[in-house]
C-alpha cells in the first residue's frame, strides 16, 4: 500500500519517503501512528517528504519496496521488523538486498545482555541476532529498548535509517541520535514551521469557500481538514530560517481568524475542553455537567486537560430519569409532559448539577444516539443543550442527523456543548 503526499511544500530533489513494516499494519490490528509522527518530524526538519509505504513482514516484498524507494529518494526511514522473533527481518533483508554481510557487533552484544539481566533473562539466539548489522552500518542506539537500529548509506545519494516500530522506542531514538545526524545532512532545504488553526461551527465546505483565495497559496499553503465536527486549517511555510517561516505564517493567520470569527476556538494543541476551561479560569468561575446520552463524554474531555481540577467540579451521569429527578431535581411534572429528550428537561439539568455542586456554570446534555429509540418527532440525532450561568439559563435543540452513527452523535454533541459554553463565555 503507498500513499502519495509531501510535507505541505514542495521541495526539489529525491526528499524521504517512510516504510513502515508489519503485517499487523496491513489488517488493521494496529494504528500507524508512527508514520503520522515521523512525517511531522520530518517537516519540523524541514526535510522534503513525498511518498509513505506499508509492507507485511515478507522478506521478498520488503526487498523489492527498499530497492524501488532507493531508486526515487535521497533518505528512507524505516520503522518495524527488528527485534527477536523470526518475523523481525527487517535488517537482514536490507543486508541482502545491496549485497552486503551482516556483521556482529560487540558493543550491541554488551548492551543486549546488560539489558536482559536487568529483567534477570540470558541471552539466547533470537536477542543476539539483534546485534547483527551490515558492513558498513552505523548502530542507531536504542535507549530504552534491545533492538538497535542501524543509519546506513548502502549506495551513493541513499541514506536509509532504521526503527523498531514501538513508538516509545522510536521517538527516543530519532530525537537522541537521528535527529541530530539529519541535521548535518544536505536533506534539509530550509526550515519548515506549520501551525493548525482550529474551527467549530462551520463545516468544511463553507469555510473553504470564504478562504478559497488563500488555499490558492504556494507559501505558505493552507490546507483543510475535516473531523468529528471540528475542521482544521493546516498553515505551513517555508523560509532559510525559523524567523522567516514564521514572518510567512503571521499575516496569513491573522487573516484567517478576522475572516472566521468566532468560529476559530483555537491553534495547534488547543482542543474545546482546554479553551472552556482556561476561560473560566480567567474569570475565576467553576463548572458541572449533566450528561445523558454522552455518558459522562464531556466530563472525560475536561478531565483530560492537565490541571481541569482548579475550574471542573464534577459531573453527574443522568441516564435514567429516576436519577435525574432524584440527584438533580429533574421536575417529574417536565419528564412526564415533554420527555426526557427536551428542552425543559435539559434545562432542569443543567439548573440541577449547578444547584448541587455549587458551580457558576451548568452545562446538560439530553438526546438520542441512536441506532433505535427515535421517533418522527424525536428521530436519532436529536440532542438537548442546557446551559446555567450566572447570568440565567438557556436551552436548545441540535439535530445531528438520523444517518449518524452513535459514536459519532456522542463525540458532535460533546463539541457543540463544549462550543456553546465558550461562545457564552467569550460573549
């Protein structure tokens, strides 16, 4: 399987490509988070990125995906097949195919064996073959795990470097020693500096085409990107030095958030939970939520954000309505005229956490995920919104589609409160 991309900016010359090897990659079995991380390392590098490939750990299929990327690129990272089992044959099929023998190196021996009697383990046939390399290889230490990698330059112009494919072990290898050979290579050609705006309450469409002007831009590049509810704006420039990539970036995203407004909640790592909760801190103010159909989904977002405990009192999961009316004062008289799903009672919810915890803001959800459960006047999709603040209480009704699957329902209700609570915040 190979994927077509770059790094956002063209760059001239062979650029790296990344192989990714394991069979459990192919089914599925795992996410490869590792070639998201490697291709963001790379542009940080600003080292030109254009082609990613999976392949199973079949020596023959390896061979021909290494020699076909040694004939169209100057850098391959390799991530997968090193380690002690007979399916870890990432190093001695690289040996095989520029021809060159594998050579046993003594100080990886001393390593391995340090590492296993450590874990009070000998060592046996299969941890010593790690230490096998091809001539010429330098060791790419690993100093957290047994497996080495090795950073090889089997032909001219072709440089290759090789990873297990634990993340854990990766990433500690590429910042100890990857990163700083890549730096004294001739693969970078400028610094690349990218940041990510991010949107809710405006789909992907829509924005597009209030920025088409500027998606149109050679450098810097603005791509969209659309997720569960939310669409990111990717910026990424190009420039000699970290200086002038961001001068190129500043214009370009001060446009960006006067077009959009209020739509923009924030950039990068900034998530809806973390903006929520950073404005009511600035207010001195505290939070509760009443969650439904979320089940305790929008407690998690907020518990998730490093020191949500100063501003995020608590929750309560209201899934019955004898737990509504009996933790939150969920009047029976609303449940039994309007129902659950309903304004009033989403009202009454987030009225109650509030009451009960003593938070200045309420934030209640009530609805349908779904798959059953709808109606022609409540279908699958229909969620409840309450919010309860110092200055009065409020609620309303979102339809998020009947088509929608449950997850999906859960994680859109989730941002739309979260969304609504900022927008009250910011005004």
């Amino acid at each position: 399987m190979a994927i077509e991309g770059h790094s956002g900016i063209d760059g001239q010359g062979g650029g790296a490509e990344i192989l990714c090897i394991g069979t459990e990659l192919l089914l599925g079995n795992i996410l490869n988070g590792n070639a998201r991380w490697l291709a963001e390392e790379l542009a940080a590098l600003g080292i030109a990125h254009y082609r990613q490939t999976v392949v199973g750990d079949n020596s023959e299929r390896l061979r021909h995906a290494v020699l076909e990327a040694a004939g169209r690129c100057e850098l391959l990272i390799c991530t997968g097949g090193l380690g002690p089992t007979p399916d870890d044959l990432t190093t001695a099929t690289l040996a095989d195919a520029f021809g060159a023998p594998l050579e046993e190196r003594p100080e990886v021996i001393e390593t391995i064996a340090t590492r296993l009697a450590q874990r009070n383990r000998a060592l046996d046939p299969g941890s010593r073959k790690q230490a096998l390399l091809p001539r010429g290889a330098a060791v790419l230490p690993n100093p957290t795990g047994t497996a080495p990698g090795m950073i090889w330059s089997p032909r001219p112009g072709f440089s290759l470097l090789t990873f297990p494919g634990v993340p854990s072990e990766m990433q500690a290898m590429w910042r100890a020693t990857a990163v700083p050979w890549l730096r004294q290579q001739p693969f970078s050609r400028g610094v690349l500096r990218s940041r990510t705006l991010r949107f809710w309450g405006i789909g992907e469409g829509r924005l597009a085409d209030r920025v088409a002007d500027l998606l149109a831009l050679d450098n810097p590049t603005v791509a969209p990107y659309a997720g569960a509810g939310e669409v990111t704006l990717r910026l990424t420039a190009r420039g000699a030095d970290a200086d002038t990539a961001e001068a190129l970036l500043a214009p370009v995203d001060q446009e960006l958030r006067q077009r959009l407004g209020h739509h923009c909640f924030g950039a990068d790592d900034a998530s809806l939970a973390s903006v929520v909760l950073e404005l009511l801190r600035q207010r001195g103010q505290t939070l509760a939520v009443a969650e439904s159909c979320t089940g305790g989904g929008i407690g998690a977002a907020l518990a998730a954000v490093p020191g949500a405990s100063d501003v995020f009192l608590g929750g309560v999961i209201a899934y019955a309505n004898s737990v509504k009316q009996g933790l939150l004062q969920v009047p029976g008289e609303d449940l039994a005229r309007h129902g659950a799903v309903s304004d009033a009672v989403a009202l009454a919810m987030a009225e109650g956490v509030r009451r009960c915890t003593g938070a200045d803001w309420g934030v209640a959800v009530t609805g349908i995920a779904g798959p059953g459960g709808g109606s022609v006047d409540k279908p699958v999709g229909l969620v409840h919104i309450g919010l309860s603040g110092p200055g009065g209480s409020q609620s309303e009704g979102v339809r998020f589609g009947e088509s929608r699957e449950r997850r999906w329902i859960q994680t859109l209700t989730v941002g739309e409160a979260l969304n609504r609570l900022r927008l009250e915040l910011t005004g």
